[in-house]
C-alpha cells in the first residue's frame, strides 16, 4: 500500500476535502484570539466584542489566503517546467519581513511608550493633586489635628512652641506640617494598584525621608540644574512601577520647619510611584495581538509576492517557450526568412538563409539588404541613395521575383524572393522569403538538353539508318574492287592503299554509326546475373595487349568473393573499355613511350555502403596529366571532348554514363591538373555486403 502525501488533498481533483479543510482553517483563526486573552487575563470573558472584531479580522484574512490558494490550485496545468522564484522574489521577500519585523517593533515600542506615557501623567497628576495640599498646608503654616495613636505629636517640631495645643473644650491637638500630612495621605492610600509617595532630601530630618540610590541621582540632577523631572520603570518589591519625582522648592513656609535654606532652594523632592502591572498586562496583550496580525500580513504578503512571481515567471516562460518554438521553427526552414527594416536595413535572418548567402547573422544584421540581395540593376554599393534603394525594394513586395543573391565569397546565384509587409508597432517590416533556384535553374536546363538530345538521339538513330546502309555497301564494293585489283596492274599498290584507305574510313563511319545507334538507346536490354570481375577481367583481356606496347603498368585489386550484381555484361564491358581506353590516353600524353614506372593505371573493387544502399564500386585510377574542374563539370556533356579532331568523338562518356544509370547506379570523376584522375563506378547489388 502506497503512503499517502498529507498535502495530497492540494490535487485539484479533491475540492471538498479543501473546502472542509479552510473552513476548519478560517474557524481556527477566527476563535484563535480568545484563547489567547483569556490566557493572559482569566478574568476576561471569551465572548466579548474585542474578541469578535480580532477574531473575523483574523478570519477574513486567512479566508483571503484560502481564496489565493484555490486559484492557484485550480489554474491548468502546462507542459512548462515549475517556475521558481526569482532573485528579485527573494529579494522583495527580503524587503516585506524587514518591514513587518520594523513595523512589528515600533508598534510593539510605541505602545511600550503609550503606557509608560499613561502612567507618567497620571503620576503627574498626582504629584500635582500632592503639591496642592502642600501648598495650602504651608500657607496655613500647618494645621492643628486631634493626637491620635496614627498622628502622634512629630517629634521634629518640639523646638517650635506651637507644636501642641488644644482645643476649648480641652482636647489636644498637634501641629501637623505639610510633610507630616503628606506622609500620612500615602500611607492611608497604599494598596495592591495605589500609587505610592515619598518626600526625600539629600539631608532630611527624619531618618524616613532619606534618599534611595535614583532618588539620590534625581536630586543630584535637580541640584545641578540638569532636569526638572525625572521619570523611569523601576522594580519595587518585584513589581514594574513608573517613579516620577520632582524638587520641592523652598517657601517662606518651610522656613520655620527648615533652618539654613532660603527661599528657592531644593530643599527635596516627591516621589510618585505609579503601578504598571496592569498596564504591562495590557501591554502584552496587544503585543500578541499585534504579533497575529503582523503574521497574518507577513503571510500574505509573501504569498502575493511568490504567487506574483510564480505567475510572472509562468508568463515568461511561456512567452520564452512560444518564441524558441518560433525561432525554432523559423530556423529549421527550408527556405530561407529576412526581416528588413522600412529603410532596407537587415533585421534578422534565419539559419537557412546564412547557409544561403554563407555568411552568419552578425556579418549581415545592421547592413543594408543589397549586401544580400540585387534589387536594383546596381551592384548593391554604387547607389547611395536610401529612397531609391526602398522604390526597388518595394516594386518586390506581393510577388515573386527571380533576382540575383550575393555570397559572401563575391559569387551570385538565382534567388526567388517573396516580400511582404508587417505592422510592428509603429514600425513596418519587410519580411522576405528567399530560395535558393540554383538547382531548379540546372535541372530546367538538364530537361531542356534532355529535350535535345532525345531529339537529337531520333534524328541520330535515323541517320544512323540511313547511313548504316549505305556505307556497308562502300566497304563490301571496294573489298570486292580490292580482291579483282589486278596484281600486274602498274598501278596496284597505288589503287591498293586508295582502297585500303576507302574501307578503313568507312569502318571508321561504321563505328561512329554504331555509337550513334547506341547513344539513341537502340541496343540489347537482356539482364542477367553479371560478376564485375569477370566483365572487367574480360574488358581488359581485350586492351593488355595494347596496355603492353604502351608501356602501361596495370594494377588490379579484385576480391573473388564479391557479390554479383544484375545488369547486362556487354553494356558494362563497354563502359570498362571506354573508361581504361580514356585512361590509357592520358597516361600516353603525360608519358610518352614505355615508362612502367610512372605510367600506372589502378582498378579496384570492393562492396561498400553508400547512401543506405549496399553497392559495388569500382574505381579506376590514372597517374596521367589530370582534367581541370571546369572540364569535369561538362565531362558527360554528349559530343564534349578534349581529344583532336580524329580521337574522339565525345559520345563515349555521355554512352557510359547513360549505361550506368540504366543500371541504377552512378559514375562520376575526380581530378585536378597533374594530378590522378579516379573514374568511380558504383552499382547496386542485389543482396548485403556482409
């Protein structure tokens, strides 16, 4: 059994088990807040407004989440790779936690100074309300008060004769100095969240009103004229209280309580200690209330922002994608595809048409497309003029043309154009297509000769006909002549070599009709099983002697193993004997005489592959004086050849290559001045070369 992922439910297939799942998930965060109060304050009830305005912001956000969620779930898939978030996500992510974290901390500080400022004024106003009673208390210069077990007579005012009294019913009073009642109103108000007070002096009078360390500090501070209030957390017995202390300044009042100052001296300063348990408490409150809903936001925030990558990403790749499918497309074209600026400026262009031209796409991209293309009947550099260049360029468009294409290498070549116009913003481009007719133009030309020569090729086998006739008739009437010359005649050897002469031009107009016929096609089509070493072993039976007297040194390089191949033995012998003969002529030229050392000629056999097709190749190689290129390129051309009047007839080739083809294989020939010349023959066989 397969383990199920826990995210598996995020399938888009599983919608109601989702949907269960947020609103689980918006219900959890809704009540979330109660809980959490009630654990920092019992006493709070769970259901209370707080709550229920906390709680459904809390919920709307995390509904809002869900909803982010489910669009992305629900969004198609596609065959693009997973987009990841980018460097610039990171780094706005980076940017929106330093700003919830900033944002977080000064509102976490700002309600830290909130309730130290809460607890400052209301120690102030205390400390205001105290400084009331001491003032009406010192304009009274104290009060008298019934002496009690909590309001003794103050040890410290017996010097004055005042100090005690009575009433007239006779009950005793004291004299209560404004210190005194001030001290007393503190202690009778002291409780578990009262503030609490105390006068001080650097030099008091009463042991009690002696100074702590930061009151001390406070009154340093007055003395010195660096503050006139002081204010600060402190602990008390364990607990947070703000301590707000200010001078008291010396009265004409003080004066018979407090010997040795004058008036406006600092004589001391009270103390206000307010409690900031409750405040804290509320402070933390809101802290954890803050911390939910900075989160909540931190959340979101980094969901909108990977989402909008992921999306934007998406949306790159996708475009990235359609245009490499494009571009892919335009570059596996077989024609080639250019993008013209309005001005006749190179754009782009494809792979086919850098092959085309043999040049890459930085050399041309920039260049006016007369680099590439004739427009005009200029050579592309000697009209400057922009207008004019665009007037040709234009005549193009909507049509196809045959102009003439510029390599790199300075050749032209046949080019078919098609030019239209494409809208491109504000911009129009010209995008031509381009293709390459050189073998179009050849192969027209090869049907047009062929046309020819197949019209040639009926009228030479009607000569042939007509000639064939009669010039058997010629050499049978002077072979008679020569066998009835009278041997006594004192004119025979004259009419004997006449004769001689009459029939051997005539065999020679008989052969040249022969290849005539054999040219028009007019011969035996008779297939069988042939074995090319046996055709060439025959062929060149018929020449060794020949081959010796020339001084001709023959190689052979024939395996006895190779397969036979189906074909007609007299038309291939007749292709061997013309290729041997050809290269027996060219050896004679380059070496006249018998020089078995450089005059070699090598014929070779072997089954190869070729083309995906098993073939046999025969190759026959001569040292002689070579073919220039042009010569080769026109080799097979019917009546082309390079032998004087007499030695040729330049059908011999044109015939082999003819015979070949029946065959369904291919002759073709490499050379180059005094270099060898390989006649390569290649045949197709019936079976495999394994």
């Amino acid at each position: 059994m397969k383990n199920s992922s826990p995210l598996s439910f995020l399938v888009p297939s599983k919608k109601i088990v989702r949907f269960f799942f947020y609103i689980a998930l918006i219900l959890f965060m809704g009540f979330l807040n109660g809980p959490i109060d009630i654990m920092i304050h019992p006493e709070t009830p769970f259901f209370c407004r707080e709550h229920y305005i906390i709680g459904g912001i809390m919920a709307l956000l995390t509904l809002m989440v869900c909803f982010l969620l489910e669009v992305h779930i629900q969004k198609p898939r596609t065959s693009l790779p997973p987009a990841k978030p980018g460097f610039y996500a990171w780094l706005l992510a980076v940017f929106w936690t330093i700003v919830i974290v900033c944002s977080l901390s000064w509102n976490i500080q700002r309600q830290k100074q909130e309730n130290i400022q809460v607890a400052t004024n209301e120690a102030r106003t205390i400390f205001d309300k105290d400084l009331v009673y001491y003032h009406w208390a010192t304009e009274h210069k104290g009060v008298y008060v019934p002496i009690t077990e909590k309001t003794p007579p103050n040890p410290y005012l017996t010097h004055l004769p005042e100090s005690t009294g009575t009433t007239a019913t006779g009950v005793p009073l004291t004299l209560v100095n404004p210190e005194y009642m001030i001290r007393q109103v503190y202690e009778m108000g002291t409780g578990k969240n009262s503030a609490l007070g105390h006068i001080t002096s650097l030099d008091p009078i009463r042991e009690g009103n002696a100074a702590n360390a930061w009151e001390s500090r406070a009154l340093n501070l007055f003395e010195q004229g660096k503050a006139e209030e002081v204010s600060s957390v402190e602990e008390i017995d364990g607990q947070p209280y703000l301590l707000l202390m200010r001078p008291m300044i010396t009265e004409s009042g003080c004066l018979k309580c407090h010997e040795g100052y004058d008036l406006g001296d600092i004589r001391g300063g009270i103390t206000v200690s307010v409690p900031m348990g409750l405040l804290f408490s509320i402070y933390r409150k809101n802290i954890v209330l803050f911390s939910l809903a900075h989160g909540t936001l931190w959340i979101l925030g980094l969901l909108g922002i990977f989402l909008g990558s992921y999306r934007i990403n998406q949306s790159m790749q996708k475009r990235e994608e359609a245009e490499a499918r494009t571009r892919s497309i335009i570059d596996n074209m077989l024609d080639g595809l250019i993008t013209i600026s309005e001005d006749g400026i190179v754009e782009s262009l494809n792979t086919a048409a850098c092959k085309m031209f043999d040049c890459t796409s930085e050399e041309i991209v920039g260049k006016n497309i007369e680099t590439l293309i004739l427009f005009s009947n200029g050579s592309g550099s000697s009209d400057n003029s922009k207008d004019a260049k665009y007037h040709d360029i234009r005549k193009v468009v909507g049509s196809q043309k045959e102009l003439t294409g510029l390599r790199r290498d300075g050749s032209n070549f046949p080019l078919e154009v098609s030019l239209s116009i494409m809208q491109h913003g504000q911009d129009r481009l010209l995008i031509a297509t381009v293709r390459d007719i050189t073998e179009e133009k050849a192969r027209e030309s090869e049907a047009l000769r062929a046309g020819q020569l197949a019209a040639i090729g009926e009228l030479a086998a009607g000569v042939a006909h007509e000639i064939n006739n009669p010039i058997n008739g010629i050499i049978n009437y002077t072979q008679i002549l020569l066998d009835d010359m009278d041997p006594k005649d004192a004119n025979a050897e004259l009419h004997k070599d006449i004769m001689g002469r009459i029939i051997k031009e005539g065999e020679r107009i008989a052969v040249i009709v022969r290849n005539l016929l054999t040219f028009a096609r007019q011969r035996d089509e008779t297939l069988e099983e042939v074995r090319i070493e046996e055709v060439i072993e025959d062929s060149v039976a018929l020449l060794k002697h020949q081959f010796n007297q020339d001084g001709i040194h023959l190689i052979m390089d024939i395996p006895e193993d190779l397969p036979s191949l189906r074909g007609n033995p007299q038309q291939l012998q007749q292709v061997i004997i013309n290729l041997l003969t050809n290269a027996a002529y060219a050896l004679n030229q380059r070496y006249p005489g018998q020089n078995l050392k450089m005059k070699k000629l090598e014929i070779k056999s072997s089954c190869i592959t070729s083309e995906g097709r098993d073939v046999l190749r025969t190759t026959i190689t001569d040292w002689g004086s070579g073919i220039e290129q042009g010569v080769i390129d026109h080799i097979f051309d019917t009546l082309f050849t390079t032998k004087p009047p007499g030695k040729g007839t330049g059908l011999g080739l044109s015939i082999s290559k003819g015979i070949v083809r029946d065959h369904r294989g291919m002759l073709s020939l490499k050379s180059k001045p005094d270099g060898p010349t390989v006649a390569v023959m290649d045949l197709p066989i019936g079976g495999s070369c394994a």
